[in-house]
C-alpha cells in the first residue's frame, strides 16, 4: 500500500512507529496529485513548498517526542470556501478571483493546531450552490471512478481527492447534502455534525441556518478523529453550542440490540432500483449484525425539498448581498452606484448563483414573505418535529444517500429542476439540525452507492458508531478507484 492510500489511524501510527515520516507522507500526497489532479480537477491551488516546510516542522515533534496528537503530519485538503490567512479563497466565483483571507477559519485554525499539513484548496460549485462541481467559475471537477461522470457537489473537488487518494482527509461544507452526496458519488465517507456542533466562523455562509462544517474520508473511524479536533464553541460564532457536546453514552461497540428506523418516504418511485437494492442488502447486513430494522415515518418528507429551495435562497440573498463591488471583491467602475452593482454581479456571478438570489430575493419581497418564506420556516418545524417522533422509538434511521449513482458532465446542467432533486434525500437533515453520515454501501451501474445514517441532534458518536462497525464488517470503503 501506498503511504497516499492510509488512513488518518493508520497514518498516525506510523509516523509514531517512526515506520515514515511525515515530509514521506506529504511527498506521497503531493505526488498523486501531481499525477492526476490534471484529469480529475479537485485542486483549485496545491501549497506545495509551504506542506512540505510544515511537514517538515512535524518530524522535529514526533523525533523530539511533542507531538500534537492523532492529526499532527496529517496531509489535508481544505474546500475552497474556509478562510485561510493570506491565500486566494474565492468560493470558486469570479468575484473573489483575487481576494486573499485576512484570518483563518476557525476550523482552519484548530486543524493547524493540531499540526495538520494543508496540502491545497479544493474546487467547488460556486458558493457552494450545485450538486456536481460544475458552477466553478474556473473548472469542472471529475469523478475519479469515470472521468466522464460528475463527482457530486457542492463540495465535489474535495470529495474527489480523498477518493483518489491525494490526500489523507478533506474538510467540506454541506447546506442540503453537499458533504454527504459526493462522499456518495464519489465512494467515500462523509461527515455532517449535528447544527452547530462545529463552529461556522470564517466559512463563506451560503445559508445560515443550514450550512455546516464537516469532514470527508476515507473511514468512519477518520471522521471521528477530526470532528474531535474541529467542533466545539466559539465566541466568534453565536450558533455554535455552548454546553458539553460529546456524549460518551451514545457510542457503540456492536449492534445487538440497536434499533434502526428504515423511512417508508425514501423508498419512492423514481429511484434507482440498483441503488435501492445495494442499500436494501445493507440493512440486511446491519440486521445479521445484530441490528433491528423497523419501517419508521417521516410523513412531511414531501415538503422537505420545497422547504429547502425556498429558505436557502432566501439567506443566500442577505448573505451575498456584501458582494456588491464596492466592499471587496471584484468590481467594475460605472457611471451610477445602481450601474457599479449591476455589472459587478451580473458579470461576476454564475447563472446558478443569480438564479437562487432572484429566488431568494422574490420570496422575502413584500406581499410573499409569509406566503413562502414565514410558511416553509412554520413546515420546517414539522420536519424537525417527524424527526424528534421517530428517532424516540429508534436509534438511528438509515436511508440512501442519492437516489442515483453518478451521472455524466452536462447531463443535468441546463435542468436545474432536476438537479435539485439529486438532494432529495439529504436536505431534510439539514432542515431538522440532525447528525448524517453517507458511508460506501456498494456498487450499481460500477459506480459508487451510498448509505446514509441519520441520528438524533448531537448522537453524532452514535451515527458515526454504527457506520464504523457497518465499515469493519464490509469491505466497501477499502474500494479505490483504478488508475
């Protein structure tokens, strides 16, 4: 095996065991992506000097015997929408094409702590609104299973470099999947905390009350590792949970006895009926592993998609609005301030972008507000409220993650409708606040499935329990793509 290829656990015993070192580790990193980021397109800029300088400070901790635990010499990929003190971070938009960071993220901050070696930052749908890595104002990213398919969005380009082995984890963001459905796609595991479980400080905010930090990697027992390092309060970011978060009593050693919710709404007409079938076989799985597998119901699933398409465009309209050309970012001189904002935006953002603002900007206008944004905030609660019901009679709920594999570069683009749809089963986590992980459940069509398990709010340890056991189990997050 390739050093590129361990895991965080592995990685972090052999640099103990002295087996290599973490400038070896670095290089083997640096080295893939050298090989066949030109193909796949995940990195949108590679920090090739500064990794291997900061590689190079690790080894002088770990000889001197300081080291700063699990993470320390662990190469990372960041997503291009964290902040990252004097580097480019444009959000992959035109408009921040030369904006450089005056401080870091708040997780950017802990994961240096923690001497973590930041490889690069990864492209992305343009504020992170997609679903397959095309919006990018500066290139398509491509699934490292079949160059001709997408790898998921929004967070594709960092879910396609752990799946292609450029780097030993990668932190995303997810507002209505965006962690879980290319972890999907793309044959990894992906992390969304519990809602304010890690702090938001330094992330471009598309929306709110949704967006999330979390990690892609290659195993349920990596993500574990980081969401130790990244998550806790922050006095920079009033949604962040004050009170203990970790609780020691919802991890699992083994599956006897657990009870798992399977959601009658998931398993709809239009599904793929490979995919349907990869994850019928594994709850099977979970069941001979001691699991019990009952039909629970989500009755306002229905509406979790309609709820979703109407608040995070609102909040994307009051969040960029900052980016009028006269703050920062780009701008373009005009003979009026109406004509400076116009041309700065029109030509500055995607179609995409434009399109959720006017959405988001129509449903907070006069005479709309309470008939879509106050109704779909009023229904969210309902939501919630199915949640909080059903996970009281179960432990977690496991559903599909996408209810397709990967489709082709363009073949949704210019449909937007139907690209929305790809998040139908992973927005409605993000409207309950609820923990969600995609792990790898099999294949359908050779390309990657995803499962998705579901928790109650700050059962994070117990999601993330049962998808490590699901893991040491079965095989299919050791797959990798073929180069």
């Amino acid at each position: 095996m390739q050093l590129n290829e361990l895991t965080i656990k592995s990685s972090a015993a052999g640099l103990r065991k002295s087996e290599f070192t973490a400038l070896e580790l670095t290089r083997a990193c640096l080295n893939q992506i050298k090989i066949y980021d030109k193909e796949i397109g995940a990195f949108l800029e590679v920090y090739e000097n500064e990794a291997l300088e900061q590689a190079a400070e690790a080894d002088k901790r770990v000889s001197a015997k300081k080291s700063f635990g699990e993470l320390d010499g662990i190469p990372c990929a960041i997503k291009d929408n964290m902040l990252m003190r004097g580097k480019t971070v444009s959000a992959a938009s035109r408009i921040l094409e030369n904006y450089k960071a005056a401080y870091d993220a708040t997780v950017v901050r802990k994961l240096r702590d923690a001497g973590v070696i930041i490889l690069g930052r990864t492209n992305m749908d343009e504020f992170a609104m997609g679903s397959s890595t095309e919006t990018s104002a500066y290139k398509k990213t491509r699934n490292p299973w079949n160059l001709e398919m997408v790898p998921g969005g929004s967070s594709g380009g960092s879910a396609a470099a752990v799946a292609a082995r450029m780097c030993i984890f990668a932190l995303g963001s997810d507002t209505g999947g965006s962690i879980r459905q290319p972890a999907s796609l793309s044959g990894v595991t992906g992390l969304k905390p519990t809602y304010g479980r890690v702090s938001r400080y330094g992330l471009m905010a598309m929306a709110s009350s949704l967006d999330q930090i979390g990690p892609i990697t290659k195993t349920a027992e990596d993500a574990a590792i980081v969401l130790k390092y990244i998550e806790g309060n922050d006095r920079f970011d009033a949604t962040s949970v004050k009170a203990e978060i970790r609780n020691p009593k919802s991890e699992i050693r083994n599956l006897k006895g657990l009870k798992i919710g399977v959601p009658k709404e998931y398993f709809v007409a239009g599904m793929d009926s490979k995919v349907e079938k990869c994850v019928r076989d594994a709850i099977e799985r979970l069941e001979k592993l001691g699991a019990q597998a009952q039909e629970v119901s989500l009755p306002h699933t229905e509406y979790a998609l309609a709820i979703y398409y109407i608040i995070m465009p609102a909040e994307v309209s009051a969040n960029l609005a900052r980016f009028d050309g006269i703050r920062y970012g780009a701008s373009i001189p005009a003979r009026t301030l109406k004509d400076v904002y116009d041309k700065t935006r029109g030509q500055n953002f995607g179609v995409e972008v434009r399109r959720r603002i006017m959405l988001g900007t129509y449903v907070l206008s006069a005479g709309y507000y309470d008939a879509y944004y106050k109704k779909a905030q009023q229904v969210r609660t309902l939501v919630k409220r199915d949640f909080d019901k059903a996970l009281h009679h179960v432990d977690v709920i496991v559903t599909p993650t996408s209810p397709s594999v990967a489709w082709k570069l363009g073949e949704k683009f210019d449909d937007p409708l139907t690209m929305y749809l790809s998040d139908i089963y992973t927005v409605s986590a993000n409207v309950a606040g609820v923990p969600a992980v995609s792990v790898p459940c099999g294949f359908a069509h050779d390309l990657p499935v995803g499962l998705q398990i579901i928790g109650k709010q700050f059962d994070d340890e117990k999601v993330l329990g049962l998808a490590r056991v699901y893991q040491e189990k079965t095989g299919w997050h050791t797959k990798k793509p073929i180069f």
